[in-house]
C-alpha cells in the first residue's frame, strides 16, 4: 500500500539517537552510529521523531510500504517491559529536543523562560545529546526552583538543567550521572539543594559521578533554604 512514511537522510544523521528515543513504536533503530528505520510496519506515520531530530535529518515520504501493524508494537513494547522488568516509559512527551533561546518575554509572562533542554527530569534525559556538547551543566532538587524566586535567571540560564528528587525517585542517580559527565564535553557541574536532610542525596550522587567519570571539571554546591534564600548569602 502506499501511504506516508518517514524517510531518514543518513548524510545529515549525526547519530545523536534522539529520534529512536522519541520512536515510542520503536521503529527507528541505531545502526553503525546512524538512525534507521528498522521496522516499516512499526511507523505510523504521525512523525513523533521529527521535532527531537537536531539537525532535520527526518521528513515524511509517500510511498510503497506495509501497513502501520499496531498489534506488532502493543506486542513488542509489552515483550520490552516485562525485559525491563515491568517499567517502561512510550510517552512522547519525554522526546528530548534543544529549546532555542528566545531573548523577549512572551506575552503571557513577565520573564522568558531560560530553560535550553527537554526533558528535565534526571531519568528521563538521554545520556547522550548534542546540548551537552559544551554544556555548564546545573544538576537541581527540583523544590529548589519553587523555592528560590530568581532561579531561572541566576540557575538555569546558560546551563543544561538536570531535575529529580533523592527522596521520591526511585533508584540512585550515580550511575546516569556518571555517564552523562563521562561521555560528554561538560565543562562545569553546579548542584542546587534544599537545606534538608534528604536533598543530601542528589548531592552526594553528583560528587560521585563527578570521582566516577575520572574528570576534574569546576563544581559547586549551592544550598537554597525554605523561606527562599541562599545558605551563606
């Protein structure tokens, strides 16, 4: 049948892998450092992996190809998760992609956003992606940017922003933070926490990724407190 299918320009691919992440039919593989579609009957042709390319190297096509088979994907996303244990994550809404700066406030706020980066969230981030080429990169307890008012401004501006919880999120966040300073040009690590007993954890992780990698890159700790300050200001 003919119909509208993706079609990947392996001479622009840079083989960030961002687009088989944002694949949640799991379509697109990563073959000899380049994107691929793996499986034509897995794509359905709504192109979730078109806005997490950073360099445009994936468009539509009309052409020849199988039928989009969605009891193949319910299948093989069901064989993923019990491989993974039971835990999986298909929502498109955690495809990473660059968000380019814009310098004017837009019309429904007072200050424009700094965020640079999706997703955020420390489990959700892919260990490898261009924004991290270069990156100052800022490791949070995400209570530290309700608490102190200034944050996007003095924290998140010109970094690459890491969120999570030591006290909610499952797991430990050394080994993935270890990797994404290990595999990565990052050039600087600052870790923002709340001034309470549990946040000593995303801190702790983050020294030891930092032993971990075997790099000696500039860090600091910051310390927010609860009524919005900074511990030593």
């Amino acid at each position: 049948m003919k119909r509208k299918i993706i079609k990947i320009d392996e001479d622009k691919c840079i083989g960030c892998g961002l687009c088989a992440e944002a694949c949640h039919e799991g379509a697109i593989g990563m073959v000899d450092g380049k994107a691929k579609l793996l499986r034509e009957d897995y794509c359905d042709g709504l192109g979730d992996c078109l806005p997490a390319c950073p360099v445009g190297a994936i468009t539509f096509e009309e052409r020849e190809a199988p039928a989009y088979d969605a009891e193949a994907v319910r299948l093989a996303q069901e064989a993923k998760k019990k491989a993974a244990g039971g835990h999986t994550c298909t929502c498109p809404g955690s495809a990473a992609k660059a968000i380019p700066h814009v310098s004017a406030a837009s019309a429904d706020t007072d200050l424009p956003s700094q965020l640079r980066q999706w997703p955020v969230q420390i489990k959700l981030v892919p260990v490898n992606a261009p924004y991290f080429d270069g990156a100052d990169l800022l490791i949070a307890a995400d209570c530290t940017a309700y608490a102190y008012g200034n944050f996007h401004r003095r924290f998140i501006k010109n970094r690459i922003t890491l969120i999570g919880c030591p006290k909610l999120d499952e797991g430990d966040y050394t080994e993935k933070l270890t990797r994404i300073i290990a595999e990565n040009d990052i050039k600087s690590v600052t870790v923002v926490r709340m001034q309470v007993p549990c946040c000593g954890g995303i801190e702790m992780a983050a020294k030891r990724a930092l032993r971990a990698s075997g790099k000696f890159i500039p860090w600091q700790v910051v310390t927010v407190t609860a009524d919005g300050g900074i511990l030593g200001e």
